[in-house]
C-alpha cells in the first residue's frame, strides 16, 4: 500500500483525517455525492478530487477505487459506454 501511504502524504492534515474517516463503500459514496458534479473535459487526479472539491464520474470512480483499496477491496473500475449519441460514458468502482 505504498501508494495510499504516498497518496495520503500528500494530503493536508484536515483532508487526511477526511480520507481516513472513509471506511465503508457507503461513506466513500457518500463523499463523493457530497461534492458538486462536474462535466468538464479535466480530468482530476483523487488528490484533486479532494483538493478541489469536486469531480465527475471518472475522477469520483478513480477515487472511489482508490478509497475501496485503502479498506481492502480491489481496485477496479468499469467503464459503462452506452451507444453513440445516447448518453455518457458512466465509470463506478
């Protein structure tokens, strides 16, 4: 877990404490819907996603997976593409 102790490192302390109060898939859920949703061609890294404030699917997906790590599950992550011109691509962990 190298990576999530890197990660966590470079958090302030108040974002810390918030990462680390995340030990359920159902908090992760709930900090993400939390945050404003963002449509917009950036796409965040999770330490933006904290630092930010805010996200779309794919970053709330790459954190989310990120988060699930930290408490055990592996990091996967699914890529919905509907067909063209019906929606947009939905990512969840």
């Amino acid at each position: 877990m190298d990576a999530i102790n890197e990660f966590e490192k470079r958090l302030s302390q108040d974002l810390r404490k918030v990462f680390r109060s995340l030990r359920s898939p159902i908090a992760i859920q709930e900090y993400l819907d939390s945050m404003p949703y963002k449509a917009e061609e950036l796409d965040r890294s999770p330490l933006r996603v904290m630092t930010d404030g805010q996200s779309h699917c794919l970053d709330g997906g790459i954190f989310a997976a990120l988060a699930l790590w930290r408490i055990g599950f592996r990091p996967l992550i699914l890529d919905l593409v509907p067909a063209p011109g019906m929606d947009d691509d939905h990512v969840l962990a």
